[in-house]
C-alpha cells in the first residue's frame, strides 16, 4: 500500500475546500435574491445546497485526500493515526487558502465586490456552545463510520448532519475553522465578522478535543487503518490509483 503523494492531496484539499466555500457562501448569496426578508427559507435553501454539495465534493475529491475539507478532522485523523502530522499540518494551509478562494469565487459568481470583509456579528455564548457541538458531532460522526466500517456511507452521512445542524444549532453549524476563515471574506447571509471569527475557531478546536477523547472513549479499538478510511479511503493498492 502507498499513499497518493503529498502535492495531489494538498491540490485536492484545496479544491475541494475552495468549493465548499463556494457552495456554502454562493448558496447564501442566492437565498438572499430569491427569498428576500424570509429568513427561514434562506437557511433552507443554504442547508439544503451545502449538504447536497458537500456530498458530491466529498465523493470528487475524497479518494485522493480523504475528502478533510476542515483542519479539525485532519488534527483527529492524525491523533489516531490515519494521516501523519506533518501532513496534517500541510493540510491547513491548503484547506484555509481553498476556502478565502471559494469565497472570492462565490462573490465574484453573483456580481459582488470579489473581496467585501462581512459584518455580520456572532460572537455570543450559544454561538460557541453550538460550534463545541456542531464539531463534536461531525467529527464522531465519521469516525464512528470508520470503527464499524462503514465509511462508504460518509459521504452521505456528512452532507446529513451538516444540513441538519444548520437548524439544530444557532451557529448554523460551521463546525470548520477553514471556512471560518473563508466566510469572513463575503458580507453576505453566510458571512462571519473577523471580531468574531477566533471564538468560533476555538471553540471549534475544543469540540475537536471533546470529539477525539469520546471516541477513545466509546471505540478503543479503533486502528491506524480505519482512521486512514475516514469519510473516503485515499490508500489504494499499487496500480488502482496513480501515485507519481
């Protein structure tokens, strides 16, 4: 078995990230052209457009890197195991820069100023509570998929749960500090003002902790392996994936 190498994974990593801020920033865009004033119907419409899209860029690009996407489970990946550290941490710029790119992509798509700094404030106790949450879930989530091998059923089940917690949460569920980053760029229905963008982002990396002890907790047995099949297995056999 050997890895795809480092450069495919970061390049997937970033294009995967720049569409995810794409899709979660441009759908945010439109539910505020469509469904003006009607707050409830924009959200769905966000939700529903970020969970079908991360599904879909999950299955593009997931094969190649594991389909991360978010510094926080790319840090659990690498405490179990599934990815070294020194990848992990490549991973981070790739996914932070992936999302201000899909941002500045997703205004420039709707006509807007390609770089505008949001406004929109959300630093507030059930804000960080709610992303503690959000990361927790996401993160067991996946690597409960992963102990009981059934990471086939990832894509699916991440797409879910984020649409889901767009409503079950006040945060609206970001649950990622690459794209916390990246939502800072847009001021729009999705956007984060920067004030409040390092509240979220901690709390993000305490539910990432929070997340990593409960499965210690709940699956001692989790192995190297199954942490290396989290959301989409990037191992592949020589010869089914082209390695260099």
């Amino acid at each position: 078995m050997r890895d795809v190498v480092l450069w495919r994974r970061l390049v997937a990593e970033f294009l995967g990230s720049a569409l995810l801020a794409a899709i979660v920033i441009g759908s945010g865009i439109a539910a505020q052209t469509l469904s003006p004033g009607t707050i409830g119907i924009e959200l769905l419409e966000n939700a529903v457009a970020t969970a079908a899209g991360l599904f879909a860029i999950i299955l593009m690009f997931g094969p190649i890197s594991g389909g991360h996407f978010n510094p926080v489970v790319s840090f659990v990946d690498a405490t179990f195991g599934g990815i070294r550290w020194r990848d992990a941490l490549a991973y981070l710029p790739a996914q932070v820069l992936g999302c201000i790119t899909g941002a500045i992509l997703a205004n420039a798509m709707f006509a807007e100023a390609a770089v505008s700094i949001s406004t929109k404030h959300r630093a507030t106790g059930p804000h960080w509570l709610s992303e503690v949450v959000a990361t927790v879930g996401l993160v067991f989530v996946i690597f409960a998929l992963a102990r009981s091998r059934r990471s086939h059923l990832a894509p699916a089940a991440v797409g879910a749960y984020i649409g889901a917690a767009y409503f079950f949460t006040s945060s609206t569920s970001f649950a990622n500090p690459a794209i916390t980053v990246g939502r800072i760029f847009s001021n729009s229905f999705a956007g984060i003002a920067p004030s409040s963008a390092p509240s979220f982002i901690f709390a993000q990396l305490v539910g990432g902790v929070l997340a990593a002890a409960l499965i210690k907790m709940l699956y001692p047995g989790l192995t190297r392996a199954q942490a290396a099949d989290i959301i989409e297995p990037h191992l592949r056999r020589d010869g089914d994936l082209e390695t260099h």
